[in-house]
C-alpha cells in the first residue's frame, strides 16, 4: 500500500525530508514566515507518496587519531557492500564525502567550527572539541538517520577553509568517521556500531617517521615535535572514546622480535564487545576458550618471525570482551584460506569470502597482517548487522499485523 504525507520544505533550512515522488504541490499555500533569527524564510508544502515507505538508514562510527588507517578501512568496508566509493559528481572537488550505491562516508571535519586561521589564533587544535560544531553534528547525523537530507558543510584541507555546503541525501547506510564520532553523548547514541582504530604510540610514531621522512623531506626533530604538540588533545579528546566502541582493533609492537622498532611487523588485537546487539564476536576453534596457536607449516608459509595467534576472553574498560589477536604478517595470501577456515561467526556469505576480499585489495596498506584482515573481518560483520537491522525492521509491521 502507498504512503503519502505531508511535509514542508524550508529554503533556509539546512533539513529536509527527502522523499520518493511528489505527486501535487500548491503554490497558494506558500507562506513567509520569520525565524528567530528575524531571517524571512519561504515555505513550501508538498504532498509525497512511496510505495513501501522509507527504509532505514543505518549509522556507523568510526574513531582514529589522523595517520591511522581510517581511508583504508573504509576503502575495504565499502568494497565489502559492492560498488566504488567516490566523491558527489559534479560537486566541490575538495569534498571530503565518499557516496557508492549503498554507503555515504562523512568525514567529521566537516564539523569543524573554526578554520585553520581561526584555529592558530584561539590556540586550539582540531582536536579541541571547541574547534568543533557538535550541535550541527548531532542535527544532521539525526537527521540522515531520520530519512532527511542535509545541507553539510564543508572543511577544505587544502585551503584550511569552511567552503560552501554540500547536499547529502539519506543512504542505507551512513558512515561518520574522524576524530570525535563517539565524543558527543548524543551522537553516539544515533550509531548502530561503532569502531575505533588504536594504533599504539610506538607505531605511529614508527609509521609517521616512514611516510614523513621517506615520503615529505620531514626532518626527525619536526615529527617528534608534531606528535608532541598533539598528544595532549588525543589523550584528553579522542582516545577516551574506544572505551565506548562495539570493536576495538589495537595495533601494537610486535612480540616475536626481541626489541623491534621498525613498526614493520605488527601484534594486532580485535577487541570485541560482549552483549551488542545483532554482533556476536568472532571466534578461534572454540567459543569462550582461551587458545594459542602458531599455525605455520604445511598449510601456511611463514618465514621469520613468524605468526602467531591468540584467541580469549577479557575486560576491557569494565566490559566483558572476546579478543582475537594475530602477531607476524602472511607470506602468500592466498594461504589465508586456512587460518580463515578455522575461525567463526565471520558473517561470510561463502567459504573463503575473507580470503577473497584480502586478495582483492592486496595492494592496500595492512593487507600482509592483521590490520587488513581484521579490518575486513569487520566490515563483514557490520553488512551482516545491517541486514539483520532491515530484516526486522521490515518484519516488524508484519509482527503487528498479525498481533
């Protein structure tokens, strides 16, 4: 049966319901009516049908400090839904927004209140939640998530400026990613799911040093000085957040190389959530044992350090927590078939489906260790959360149909 309703749309307004088919509108309705800004707004009312209604969009929240992998990740996440993710057409060429068929990634600079000028001359950094705009975050994402388009603004890391907004239309599913998704108690309570990327302070520093100094010319000194200057707001701002997260994935030293500082090989933990709903964490050989194992030979091609895997339960910041942990890097990828085939609820549609996705982005950074398989695993189980969100909700007017 088809839906109409009524609804009006406000030229001024950053909100706006975005419907399927307008079938009758009437201009002697349209009014002018004053904001409390004393700005004239015109109104609009326009009927609206659909055919099945609005389905709903589902909200991710993803948290990393800057140079932690956040892009790759939702290179992978989106892979997983099928379809490229690519910028608006035909919009600002310095959008920080990714749309594919089923995802729309914003960045939560987006947010920020203040530009780079304005920002030097506060003393404040992008990670100062008073750089930040957490009432308009809270608005729009609420709005997305409620099936109405926004008109989002834009930070441009190229110029430092606020540039004009940008019209984003409802997804199936909305993914929010940057610094603070998890900071703001009302914007952490719209997301279905929630990850944050904990890359440990030797890693970063190791992994800054190889891009800054191999990639930009970056002196020693100048990198020791930025991670300094910032560490202050990430401790106080962003890290406090992964005590909030569904899914933690921590990347670590690792500990098969007695006193390793080259950040090549890593010690990567997948911290899991107990009690979320429509998430069962995933586990190695059998449920809710403590297991170690080192699964190389015949079947899987290690050469030095090796690998090694680490399958438990925990706390983790007063929850109970399932962890699963990889120590060391894959020698041939196509070999991941085997570790994959003894790990469960991977929310695989086939046999070899983690394998399959590894291959396919073997050029992406962390494809070699547990941060890319990881990674994928996640994104897996977050399209299976999905799907089992629409199912119910689709069940739901049936259920009370019959009630």
């Amino acid at each position: 049966m088809a839906a109409c309703s009524l609804y009006t749309i406000q030229s001024m307004n950053s909100i706006f319901h975005q419907k399927h088919l307008v079938l009758y509108t009437n201009t002697a309705n349209t009014t002018k009516r004053t904001s409390s800004t004393g700005t004239k707004r015109s109104s609009l009312s326009i009927i609206t049908c659909s055919a099945g209604g609005d389905s709903q969009t589902v909200v991710i929240g993803l948290a990393a400090d800057s140079g932690c992998g956040k892009s790759t990740f939702m290179r992978r996440l989106t892979s997983v839904f099928g379809g490229a993710a690519k910028p608006p057409q035909g919009g600002n060429p310095d959008s920080n927004t990714l749309i594919s068929d089923t995802t729309t990634v914003i960045c939560l600079d987006d947010y920020h209140s203040l530009d780079r000028t304005g920002r030097k001359e506060k003393g404040v950094t992008a990670l100062d939640p008073r750089a930040n705009d957490f009432d308009l975050m809270y608005e729009q994402v609420k709005a997305l998530k409620d099936r109405k388009a926004v008109e989002k603004p834009i930070y441009n890391h190229v110029s430092g400026l606020l540039d004009p907004p940008e019209l984003i239309k409802p997804p199936k599913i909305l993914v929010i990613e940057g610094l603070h998704p998890m900071y703001d108690s009302r914007v952490r309570d719209l997301l279905d799911f929630s990850i944050y990327l904990d890359i440990s302070n030797e890693v970063k520093f190791a992994w800054k040093i190889q891009r800054d100094m191999a990639e930009r010319g970056h002196s020693l000194e100048s990198i020791k000085a930025s991670i300094e200057a910032r560490k202050p707001d990430f401790d106080a701002y962003i890290d406090p957040q992964k005590q909030y997260a569904d899914a933690v994935i921590e990347v670590l030293p690792t500990q098969l190389i007695p006193d390793d500082n080259e950040g090549k090989v890593l010690r990567v933990r997948l911290i899991m959530k107990e009690g979320v709903q429509l998430f069962n964490p995933v586990y190695l050989f059998d449920e809710g044992s403590t297991v170690s194992w080192i699964p190389c030979g015949r079947k899987l091609t290690c050469s030095y350090p090796g690998i090694k895997f680490f399958y438990g339960p925990d706390t983790y910041y007063g929850h109970e927590v399932t962890v699963l942990e990889m120590d060391g890097q894959f020698d041939r990828l196509e070999e991941l078939i085997y570790v994959e085939s003894h790990l469960s609820n991977l929310s695989t549609k086939f046999y070899g489906e983690v394998t399959q996705q590894m291959l396919k982005h073997s050029d992406f950074p962390g494809s070699n260790n547990g941060t890319g398989f990881f990674q994928t695993i996640v994104g897996l189980k977050i399209r299976d959360l999905y799907e089992q969100i629409i199912a119910n909700t689709a069940a739901s007017p049936a259920l009370a149909a019959k009630a």
